[in-house]
C-alpha cells in the first residue's frame, strides 16, 4: 500500500487520521475567511489576492483528500496562470481610489440579500444530504499520477479529446485575433483607399 | 545560434587574458608627462615669483574657479597679492596654462586630491607656489621681455635689442 | 541519530545553508564576471574579497526601509515575502543526497512547477504595488515572461518524467545510474536551461528589471531589506535550477565513488551557476518581442516534439 506522504512510519493510523482532521479543518476555515474576504473587498487586487489564497487552501485539502497530483495543478494552472492572468488585467485597468468609492456605492446591503438568500438555500440542501447519508470513510487511498492518467485516457478520452478541441478552437481564434495585417513600412509604398 | 555560441566561448577564453585593472593604492597608472592634474605656481630660475599678475588665466578660465589681485613691489614689479584656485570647480582644462604669457601657472601630473572637507580644496597662494621651476627650467620672463632699470627703460641697455614695435607691420 | 532530530535538522540547515550560499554567489558572480572581464572585481575586505558579502549584508540592514507614499503598502511589503518563501520552499524537493531531502513527495516536480509559477506574484504585486510607471512595465514583461517558460519548463521536463515513470526526484535520480538523462534527453535539457534562466529573470532575459530600458523594472521602488530579498531570490533561483539541472539532467549525487555523493552534487550543480554566470558575461539581452516569439514559435514546438519523439521511441522500446 503506497502511504500518504504526510504519513512517518512512526504513527498509528489512527493518530494520522486524527492529524489530518484537524489539518483539514484549519484549511477549510481559511479556505471559508479567504473566500469571504474575497466578496467584501471594495479593492480589486486584494479580493484577487484572497482569491489566491482560497485557491491555495483548496488544493492542500485536495492533498489531505489524498488526490497530490490534482493538488499540485490546482496551484499551478488555477493559482499560478490563471490567477496572475486576472491580476494582469485588473493591473492594466489601473483602478484607484476613485473606482474603489464606486464599488463602495454598488454594494449596498439591499444587494447582498438575493445571493445571500439563494446560498442559503443551497447550503440547505447540501446540509440535508450531507445528514442523510454520511459519507462513508474512504480513508486515506492515494490517487497517484498515474490513475489519473490512465483514467483520463481509457475511461474519460472523449472527454480529453473534446476538451483538446475547444483548446485548439481557442488558440486558433486569438491566433486570428491577434495575427495583424503585414503592414509596409514607409509611408510612400503603403496603399491608400482613394 | 552559432554566433551566441561563439560569443559566450570568447567571454570564456578572457579567463585566461591578462586583466586590464591597476589595483590603484598599490600601483598607480603611469601617467605622461603633460597629463593635466593639480596646478601650481612656478618660480623662475632666480627664484622670484614668475607670476606677474595679468589676469590671462582667470579670464581664460571656463568655470572661473581662478581668483587673484595683482599689485606691484617697491621695484614696481607686479605679483600677485592673492592668487585663489577654487579645485572643487576646476575642470583641469589646461586653458590657463596656455594663457599664461610667463609659464607661471602649470599643471602637474597629480590627481589624489581627494578631501573629506570641501572647503579644504580652496587652494591659496601659499599652497599654489612652489620652490621650482615645473616644465620649463631657465626660463625668465624679464630676461626675455627685458625690464626697466636705474633710468633706463627697456632696450636702452648695453648689448640690449630694442623691444620689437608690435603695431608695425615693417621687421 | 535521533529520526525526529535528523529531519529537524535538515529542514532547518538546507533553507540556512541556500541561504548563505546565495549570499556567497553574489560574490562568486562579482569575481567571475570580473574575471571573464578582464578585471578583479572585489578583493579588498577581507581574504580575496570574501568578507565583502558581510560588509554589503550590513549595509543593506542598515538601510532605511522606505515604503512610498504612494505605493500600497501591504501588497508592497509582502511581494518581496512571496518570491523569497516560493524560492525557499522549492528546495523542499532537491534530493542534496539520498536521505538528505526535506520532503520526498511523490509530486515532487510539480512541486517545483506550482511554486515557480506562485513566484510570478511577487513580480506581478511589486510591479503594481509601487505605483510607478516602470515598476508596471516591469511587472507586465514579468508577468508574461514568466508564464510564458512556466509552459516548455514543465514539457521540457514530461521527457524525464516519462522514461522515470514517476514525479519523485529521487526515483528520477537513481533512474540515471547507467545513463545520465542529458544524453536521452538533450533537446529537455537545452529547453529546460533556457527556460530556468528565463523563469529566474537571469541576465540574457532579465526583461522584466532591464536596467536600460526600466530603471530596475518591477523593483525600482524598493529600498534595504526588501530589495534585498528580491536580490538574494534571485541568487537563490540560481541555485534552484541549478541544482534541478543537475538532479534531473545530470544524475544528481551519482559519480564515480572517490567523492562522496553530496559533493558530487555541489560540484556539478557549482558548474552550472557557473555557466549561468557565463552567460551573463557574454549574451545581450533580447529585445521583449523576440523573447517572446522566440518563447512560443520555437521552444514551445520543440519540446513538444520532444515530448513526441520520446514516447514514440518509449513505446517501441518497451513493447
């Protein structure tokens, strides 16, 4: 059996299991904070910075969960491009003092209701089945690399293989966006439309 | 490809030339002889003041870091009475040397003049002047240009040419 | 020994002794450029200029630690935070030796990978945080440069990965006792060395802080200890991807026997910061479209070829 990599031979699986409990738990409450973080925040950088951290709390549980492989692309794809790629954005729109004040006007309490009522409903629900049937404890078995693997290529190919469409279908497109016109350089040789 | 190739072996292979630093304190740069440094006064060879206080050099002077007055001896021979170059202005040109009619004012070959205190490069007369005759030795200006003496005015000396009339045009 | 005490240990020296090495390339780089130069570069304080890293240690201590008026001042204080702890934490992986590893983890690469891509914030944060017109362009070119190689850096290294089966760097280690990987793998290494100097911003595309172009780019603001970090994680970055060449490429502590095996180490991974150094003494810099096309047109195809190539050569092999 492989061992998890948090595990050292000198504990019993129990203290482990234990040990990870209270892991996961702190992770989830800063995982819950960031995320909140996120939605009060007027600046937009600093919501986007909790963003990151929420990511990141996300992926280690995803490693207390026992599935490494997906933590690490968690961090790398979700916190390390996807996130820097927002960042960039939100630098470029060169946000000051001024736009924070309007955002200030924007989230007036009267707007939390909606979403706060909807959420609340959904937690409900999640509360409910999460009551009905406890989840069975699965313990610690390790995904490696490899399942993931082997499971992305025989069970879900279709699934890889249309998601390499879209991929391609969206490369090409900005390739297309951001292709430019071949362009002369002087001002004498460049066509002009009478 | 093959010229980023060659250009890092090239930055390798000066590993083994022989390195251009002169480690300064230990060994100093050898300098030529008219290199323009810190600037003195000279003295002729009958050890009198070759200075006669005409002003060329401050007037010559880019960054006007040259002060002086001149006044007269009991002989009527001028000097002058303070003679001030400022270093911290200095740009050690060169240009008051070339003004100088008598090769008083000389540069030298010295550049550690480093001071901690700025006012302490004001340089006066006494820290100008030196016991010497700096580039050029037996040269006297008023042996060449003459000089009035006991009544007789320049040229009227025995064995002595008559001054050249510069506003003419005849030799 | 105590097993306990043995870990402690070693998770508390390794991040000490990157760190005093760090500090000590920073005069091995002066004197070797100085070197490959014609010069001496610092020989003064103490015996060949060692000491001059404590003398510059001091100095920037004792630096005022000036945070702008106009910066934001808690993203400003924790961007030079983020790249150090990145940096720090990915020598987490480096097998030094075996048994001298802080965390032997099964994703070890990816690791590596995830914490090198997060390092792209403190550039990002910096760059913004300073408010100032050349910290941003910095940042910007930072940005994009670094999540540019994040991509043919981990491709480059799926070859290795493939012909080891497994993400551990131990295991890739001890995979190249016959073989060290660069002769399999040369085209990976080729790739992988160019984007380890692009994603440590090292000389011949230190784009993002071109000081001819940017003033210092996405660090022009920051002043003492905090430009310090950004300067010793960049020196830290240096021995990180030195140290991963030399794990993955050439066969980490492996080396014939009358050396023991984290010397062996040391001196391979030395060469490589050499060679690092090297080409910082002899390359200009790009200009910022050429990086990136060169980035994206050819780097990109070629490890994926790589990639290619080396499957296809797996799969006849094994079957």
């Amino acid at each position: 059996m492989k061992t998890s990599p948090l595990i050292s031979e000198a504990l019993s699986p129990e203290k482990i299991m234990e040990k990870i409990d209270i892991l996961f738990y702190i992770t989830s409450a800063v995982a819950v904070i960031s995320t909140i973080m996120v939605i009060t925040r007027y600046h937009a950088v600093h919501a986007l910075l909790y963003l990151v951290v929420s990511f990141l709390s996300i992926a280690l549980i995803f490693y207390f969960a026992g599935a490494p492989f997906i933590a690490a692309l968690e961090v790398i794809i979700y916190a390390g491009a996807i996130m820097v790629l927002f960042i960039f954005v939100v630098m470029m729109l060169n946000l000051g003092p001024r736009t924070m004040e309007q955002e200030r006007g924007w989230t007036t309490p009267a707007i939390w209701i909606g979403p706060s009522i909807l959420s609340a409903v959904l937690l409900v629900a999640f509360m409910t089945v999460l009551m009905n049937n406890p989840a069975e404890d699965t313990g610690l078995n390790l995904v490696g690399v490899q399942e993931v693997g082997i499971s992305l290529f025989t069970e879900y190919l279709l699934a890889v293989e249309l998601t390499g469409l879209l991929l391609m279908a969206a490369i090409i497109g900005a390739y297309h966006l951001g292709s430019r016109e071949k362009k002369i350089y002087h001002r004498y040789l460049e066509k002009t439309d009478q | 490809m093959i010229s980023y190739l060659r250009s890092i072996w090239i930055a390798f292979s000066h590993m083994f030339k022989k390195r251009e630093t002169y480690e300064y304190p230990e060994k100093k740069a050898p300098l030529p002889a008219r290199w323009r440094g810190r600037i003195i006064l000279t003295r002729d060879p009958d050890m009198g003041e070759r200075c006669v206080g005409c002003y060329l050099c401050a007037v010559a002077c880019p960054v006007d870091c040259i002060s002086l007055q001149a006044t007269e001896d009991e002989h009527g021979r001028r000097y002058p009475e303070f003679f001030r170059i400022n270093f911290s202005r200095c740009i050690f040109c060169g240009y008051c040397e070339e003004a100088c009619p008598t090769y008083a004012i000389q540069l030298t070959p010295d550049y550690e003049m480093s001071e901690y205190n700025r006012q302490n490069l004001v340089y006066e007369k006494e820290d100008l002047l030196i016991d010497g005759q700096g580039k050029y030795h037996g040269y006297n200006y008023y042996k060449v240009a003459g000089l009035a003496i006991g009544g007789k005015n320049k040229g009227e000396a025995e064995n002595e040419d008559k001054p050249i009339d510069i506003r003419s045009l005849i030799p | 020994m105590n097993v306990t005490l043995k870990t402690a240990l070693i998770i508390l020296g390794v991040p000490f002794a990157m760190l005093s090495l760090a500090a000590g390339l920073i005069w091995v780089e002066r004197r070797l450029l100085a070197l490959w130069q014609d010069r001496y570069g610092p020989n003064r304080v103490g015996p060949f200029g060692l000491l001059q890293v404590l003398a510059d240690m001091i100095k920037i201590f004792f630096k005022e630690d000036w945070i702008p008026p106009f910066a934001d001042r808690k993203v400003f204080v924790i961007a030079p935070a983020i790249v150090m702890s990145t940096i720090l934490l990915s020598f987490a992986i480096i097998p030094f030796a075996p048994g001298i590893i802080i965390s032997d983890m099964n994703i070890g690469i990816l690791f590596f990978l995830a914490m090198s891509s997060l390092g792209a914030y403190s550039i990002v944060l910096a760059g913004w945080s300073s408010n100032n017109k050349y910290a941003l362009l910095g940042a910007l070119r930072g940005s994009a440069q670094m999540m540019t190689y994040e991509v043919f850096m981990g491709l480059s290294l799926m070859g290795v990965v493939m012909m080891t089966g497994s993400f551990k760097l131990t295991d890739i280690v001890l995979a190249q006792q016959h073989i060290w990987f660069v002769v399999p793998q040369f085209l990976g290494f080729v790739i992988f060395l160019i984007a380890g100097i692009a994603e440590t911003h090292r000389l011949p595309f230190d784009i993002p802080e071109a000081e001819s172009e940017l003033v210092a780019g996405y660090h022009s603001e920051y002043s003492g200890m905090k430009f310090g970090m950004f300067f010793v994680a960049e020196y830290l970055g240096i021995i990180l991807v030195s140290a991963l060449i030399t794990a993955l490429f050439f066969g980490g502590w492996l080396g014939p026997g009358f050396l023991p095996g984290p010397v062996w180490f040391f001196l391979k991974t030395f060469v490589f910061i050499m060679f690092f150094i090297l080409l910082r003494a002899s390359l200009p810099r790009p200009r910022y479209d050429q990086l990136m096309g060169y980035g994206w047109k050819i780097l990109l195809p070629l490890s994926l070829i790589n990639l290619l190539v080396t499957g296809a050569i797996m799969m006849i092999y094994i079957n």
